[in-house]
C-alpha cells in the first residue's frame, strides 16, 4: 500500500523545546502535506511541500524532503502547549486523493 | 480556505439502522472527500464524492454500504447501512477548493457509536 510511516508513534516533550517528527513513504509523489488533529477533531492543514522542493518554512514550522529516502521531516521549534495533538503526513501521487501516515502523538508538557 | 460543517457531530444507533452524515461547504469545491478514522487510527479513505455522477470507492469500501450523494458543488452525504459495532468510527469529509491544489479541508468529523 501507498501508506506511509511515521515515526515517533508518541513523542513527549518539554515546552520551548523543538519536536521533530518524520514521515517516510513507498512510491514516488507529486506532493507531501502534513496536518495538525486536536483530539477528536477535525484535522488542520500545515504545510504542503512539492516534490521538487527541499525544505519549506511556516512560522515556526520547517518541512523537510528527500525524494531519494522517500521521507520527510517535521520540525515545530520553540514548542507550546497549544502544539499538543497528533501529526499526520498525507501524499498524493497526482490522483489528487491523498494517502495519510499513521500520525504522530506529541504531548507537550508544561 | 473553505470552511466545512458536518452534521451531526455525533450518534448512538442501534447494530442494523443507518445514519446519514450531512457535510455542507461554504464555497464551491471541484473535490470533496469522505474518510474514517477508527480509534486511535489513521485516516482511510472511503470514497470520492463527485459531483453529478457516482462516487468513486477505495478497495474495501462499496456502495450498498456506504451510499453517497453530491447534488452540487457545496454539499454531500454520506450514508452508513446496516451499521455493527466495527462501524464505530469518527467519519470526516473534506473538501479540495480549486484554487487550492492538493490541499485539503476538513469538517470537524461525525463521531459514530454503534451498539
């Protein structure tokens, strides 16, 4: 399947301090986008990254992508409170539906 | 950006009935999408709502089981038949405004329980 991997599964950490998460999948994309879900809810677009792009910044988000590993990398600097839900990673390979990680679970503690 | 309603945001039905889940956007949209997230999980993708003809299923999912509807460019139902328990899932759609790419928006999700 088309489904990506992430890892950490659950990532705990202290806040102010910078979280990482990474994202790796199987088959070439056109694109990778990573989405933000409060518990129980509906879930947020981040950032989207084309596949001939290499790193990309928001605010205090930084994606990073390497078509050759197949992988991608989250990183929220200067982390808070707020920032506590669960990360997913989505591809699309141009069918314009997406495939989504299996998300990752950050806790950050005050 | 394009901001999604879903109705209801949540039920308790019984093992056999059916719910119908309502998902409005407030702008005209080329894609909108249905998926389930079952607890603790990912998100699956069901099917592709299209607007004047039928939707377009994932392996796994089939009509008769999950029926969808999209009338117009703003709104589509999703419909869960002869529902069990392992029907129990937050069901979400979401919408592909086209001015936006790939990008996706999300309703708030329908939170289903089934006994």
């Amino acid at each position: 399947s088309q489904q990506g991997e992430e890892d950490p599964q659950a990532l705990s950490i202290q806040e102010g301090e910078n979280a990482t998460m990474n994202c790796s999948y199987k088959t070439s994309i056109n694109n990778l986008q990573w989405y933000r879900q409060n518990s129980g809810r509906g879930l947020v677009h981040l950032i989207l990254i084309r596949s001939n792009e290499r790193e990309k910044h928001s605010g205090r988000l930084r994606v990073t992508l390497d078509t050759s590993k197949k992988s991608s990398s989250l990183l929220i600097t200067a982390s808070r409170a707020a920032d506590t839900a669960s990360y997913f990673c989505a591809t699309d390979w141009g069918a314009q539906k997406l495939v989504f990680g299996q998300g990752t679970r950050l806790t950050i503690n005050p | 950006s394009a901001v999604i309603s879903q109705k209801p945001s949540r039920d308790i039905c019984q093992r056999g009935t059916s719910l119908t889940i309502q998902c409005q956007v407030d702008s005209q949209v080329t894609m909108m999408f249905w998926y389930r997230q079952q607890p603790g999980q990912s998100l699956t993708l069901i099917a592709t709502a299209n607007q004047g003809s039928e939707a377009t299923y994932e392996s796994g999912f089939v009509i008769d089981k999950f029926p969808i509807s999209r009338p117009n460019l703003t709104f589509s139902t999703l419909t869960v038949s002869n529902m069990s328990p392992e029907d129990s899932s937050i069901y979400l759609c979401s919408a592909q405004p086209r001015d936006r790419g790939y990008e996706q928006y999300f309703g708030p999700g329908t939170r289903l329980t089934v006994t």
